[in-house]
C-alpha cells in the first residue's frame, strides 16, 4: 500500500504557463482601437489634405501675430487683474463652503451614512461637469461679466477642496478624536480640537492648489464671456487685432508661470 | 530658552501678518469683481431656478445630442491618440538619461512646456480661425495639447526606468536598436499607455467644452441652445455629457487598473 502524502499528488498541468489568451486579449484589444481611430478620423475629416489645406491660413494668423505689440499693454492690465481677483474671490468663497461639505463628506467625522454617501455623490456629480461649461451656463443665466465666471469657480473649488480635503479626514489619526470624545466633548470642539489640528495644513495647501488652478481657468473663462483677460483676447481675435493678442497670450504665460512658482513656493513651507 | 521664544515670536509675526495680508488681497478681489452678499444670494437663486427651468429635459434633441457627443468622443480619442504618437520621439529628446545630449534635451523640455501653457481651448480658437469651425479644429487642439502633457509625463517615465537591462545588454553586444525594443520599451509600455488613458479622461471633458468656441462636439448644441436659453435643450445636453464623461471615467479607470 502506497500511502499519498499531501505533497505528492503534484499536477503538471497546475504549473503556471505563460499565457496565451493575454497575448490574444492584447491584439484584439488594440485592432478594436486602431478600428476606432480609422473610423474617427473619417469622421472628423482629418487626413492629410484638409491639414494641409488649413496650415497656410494658421502660418499666416502666426504671422500676423507677431511681434507682439507692447504698446497695447497698459489697456491690459485692468483685465489681467480682473482675471486674478476673479480668481482670487473664486477660490475662497468656493474653499470656505468646502469647510463643512467635507466634513459631511468623511466617514471619520460624520457617522450619518446616507448624509455622506448623498455629499459624496454630489461632489462627483459637480466635478463631471467641466468648469467653463459651468460659466457658458452662467452666463447665459446672469449676464456677460465677471460675475458669472466667479460663480463658476466657487462651484468648481468647492468641489475639489471638498473632496481632497475629505480625503484627508478620512485618513486622519482617529485616536485624539476618541480622547476628546471620552473625556465628555460635544461634536464641535472634537472638530475644532482633534480634527482641525490635524487637517489645516492640507486643508491649506488643496486651496492654493486650486487657486493655481483656478488662475489658469480665469484666463479661458472670457471665452465664454464670463469677464477677464479671455475676453480681452476674444475681441481682440474678433476685430483682427493679431499683435494685441499675441501681446495677451504671452502675458498670460508670464502671469501663469509667476503664480505657480509663488503658490508651490508656499506649499512646499506649508508641508 | 531665550532664542527659542524668539523663533516662536517670529513665527507668530509671520502668521499674522500672512494672514492679514490675505484679508487686504481679499478685500480688494472683491470689490475689484464687484460683488456684494445680496448679489451673491441674488445671482445664486437665479441659477438655482435655471437648473429648474432644465427639467424636464428636451427628450426630442436626445438623438441629436447623442450624434453630437459621439463627435466629442472621438475628437478626444483621435486626439489623444495624436498626441501619443507625436509625444513619443519628443520624450525620448527630452528626457536627460537615454541619448540626446544635455542642451539638446533641455530644448526639447522647453519646447514640451511652451505648448503645455496653451490651453486647449486656446488653441481651439486659433485653429477656428485658421481652419474654418468644425471638428478638425478641435481635434488638432486636443492633439497640440495633448503633445505637451503627455511628453511631460512620458519624459518622467522614462528617466525613471531602471538601467540595469540596459547596461546588460549593452555588455552582451546588443546596437541600440535592440537595446530600446528589448530593454527600453517593455519598462516604458505599459506606463505609456496607462498616461495615454487617463489623458483620454482629459481630453473628453475637454472635448465637451470646445464647440463653445465653434470647434465641435456637443459644445455646439449646448452654445446654441445657450444663446438663445433654450434651457430644457441645455438641461439634456448636460445630463448627456454628465453621463457620458462618467463612463469614460470607469472605464478608464478599469482599463489602467488592467495595464498597470
């Protein structure tokens, strides 16, 4: 009698083999896609001949573009300041409103599952939607102008601060809040005494983040008209002032790099 | 104990002048943008009551809408899928550890970063202006764009690869040719494609956003109906776009979670 000891009934067929249906998975996968783009780019047109039909007309725009006209500067500054105050007002209302949405928003803070789950969903739901379709809405709602665009951006940081900061609570030390909470505190000094400590730094540096953000959105939102450089830009294009624009969209580089240099800058002391 | 006070101090002193500084830069944002509480509540109650006049949603443009998305969805694909292919001999320049030489890799950085400050939309109206409205102007401007970021992160890809491989078979005689197929892009690959998909997440929303400057996609239902508030059309097109990015999102999601 041959007694079968549990390691030897060895199967060959359980050695692991390269695989073979990967292999398959990937060709299939990518000939779909390569199908796909064919079929896109019939659709949209885009071959050879129309690209280069059109790049004579884009050279001339370049062109025409340059060098940029520094003389129209000083009309420029009122916008470009507008672009950062709207930024500016965006941010902070938006990131103060984010204070207790993502406190409703963190399973550690807030025990009320439904309240979560429904915050939680109405974050995504906001950030489906991109920003300056937000402003296109706004403005067709208010009005041309600043305000509109301001609107856009609370709602829109709003629902980043929110969810990072969310985020963050969610992985935060829960043993202080358990300390406060036994020696006898009320819902709104564990916040203040055992959450906000831990959280502001982040909390801090997700605002700044978006402030970046936000100034880089600020210069595109007068596209749509909702007030800024972007719209300075637009009626420039529109009245075929080539080197004014030029002039705008360097501007708006310089402008753009200065303020995230600074706003890194400030995270990096912050964490 | 005494300098220790005295760093404390410091400290102090720089907060509280930060944070009065801020209160003065917030004041003047404000009145710069012109806008006061019973503005603000105004301004929010009325959009408030657009959202209303949303629903219900026009269910008779539904299939206009759907064609419209669809054209979104593949300026974004087609898009990305340029912007893949032309960020691929960029990031090997720019990236500082496989061949170019030092100025000749920070030219290609610089050059990477100058087309990254463009945003899309940007470009869109540029290349409107040039090549009359329609999808190809969205296209190519999600294609520019879309050059910049991902060379950005495909040079990081590659200057994080491990040279080890390399340098084996380079001492087992291998050209440079079969040194990049067999020891270069089985690293890089899978992180290529992963980039390119979550771009493609990217590039959909922003795809959405360009017919408002006439360059295609849904954009253009929605900057129609905008013009003239028909919002019950706009109240579809958003719920459209809504879920359409969101099953983008997903599988997206799924399919980086399947590479990586």
């Amino acid at each position: 009698m041959i007694v079968v000891s549990s390691n030897s009934n060895f199967d060959v067929s359980k050695i692991p083999r390269p695989n073979k249906s990967l292999k398959r998975n990937w060709t299939i996968g990518l000939l779909i896609a390569f199908a796909f783009l064919v079929y896109s780019a019939r659709n949209t047109g885009f071959n050879f001949n129309t690209v280069a039909d059109g790049l004579p007309d884009f050279f001339r725009l370049i062109r025409q573009m340059y060098p940029p006209k520094w003389a129209t500067f000083p009309s420029l500054i009122e916008p470009f300041i507008e672009t950062i105050q709207i930024a500016i007002v965006g941010t902070f209302i938006g990131a103060v409103i984010a204070i207790p949405v993502s406190l409703l928003a963190a399973n550690t803070v807030n025990k009320n599952n439904k309240l979560y789950l429904v915050s939680k969903f109405i974050m995504n739901l906001i950030r489906t939607v991109p920003r300056i379709l937000y402003a296109a809405v706004f403005v067709a709602a208010v009005g041309i102008g600043p305000f509109p665009g301001v609107i856009a951006l609370i709602f829109f940081s709003l629902a980043i601060v929110a969810k990072l900061t969310s985020e963050s609570l969610e992985a935060i030390d829960t043993g202080p809040i358990e300390a406060i909470e036994t020696s006898g505190a009320n819902k709104l000094e564990v916040i203040l005494y055992s959450v906000v400590p831990q959280i502001a730094p982040s909390y801090i540096s997700y605002s700044l983040y978006v402030f970046e953000v936000n100034i880089r959105t600020s210069t595109v939102l007068g596209l749509v008209g909702a007030g800024g450089i972007g719209q300075t830009l637009m009626t420039s294009l529109n009245l075929f002032m080539y080197q004014r624009a030029a002039t705008i969209i360097v501007a708006t580089f310089a402008l753009v790099i200065i303020i995230d240099l600074v706003s890194t800058k400030l995270r990096e002391r912050l964490i | 104990m005494r300098p220790e006070s005295n760093v404390r101090k410091r400290d102090k002193f720089i907060r509280w002048s930060a944070f009065i500084l801020s209160v003065i830069v917030l004041i003047w944002a404000t009145l710069g943008v012109n806008i006061n509480f019973g503005e603000l509540i105004a301004g929010i109650s009325s959009i408030v009551n657009i959202f209303g006049l949303m629903f219900p949603p026009d269910m008779s443009y539904l299939s206009n809408t759907l064609v419209r998305m669809m054209e979104s969805v593949t300026i974004a694909l087609l898009g990305t899928a340029i912007g893949s292919v032309l960020a691929v001999p960029v990031a090997f320049i720019a990236a500082q550890n496989l061949f170019a030489s030092s100025f000749v890799s920070w030219l290609g950085r610089q050059i990477l970063n100058a087309i990254r400050t463009f945003p899309s939309l940007i470009l869109a109206v540029f290349f409107v202006a040039s090549f009359g409205p329609g999808q190809l102007a969205g296209l190519l401007a999600v294609g520019i764009h879309s050059t910049g970021m991902l060379g950005k992160l495909y040079t990081d890809v590659i200057e994080d690869i491990d040279t080890g491989p390399i340098s084996a078979m380079e001492a087992s005689g291998a050209n440079k040719l079969e040194v990049l197929w067999y020891a270069v892009f089985p690293q890089i690959l899978p992180e290529f494609i992963a980039t390119s998909i979550y771009r493609f997440e990217i590039n959909m929303r922003a795809s959405t956003v360009l017919g408002l400057v006439g360059a295609g996609g849904i954009g253009v239902i929605l900057s129609q109906a905008l013009n003239y508030r028909r919002w019950p059309v706009v109240g579809i097109a958003l719920i459209v776009i809504v879920i359409g990015v969101t099953i983008v999102d997903y599988s997206s999601a799924y399919l980086r979670k399947k590479i990586v």
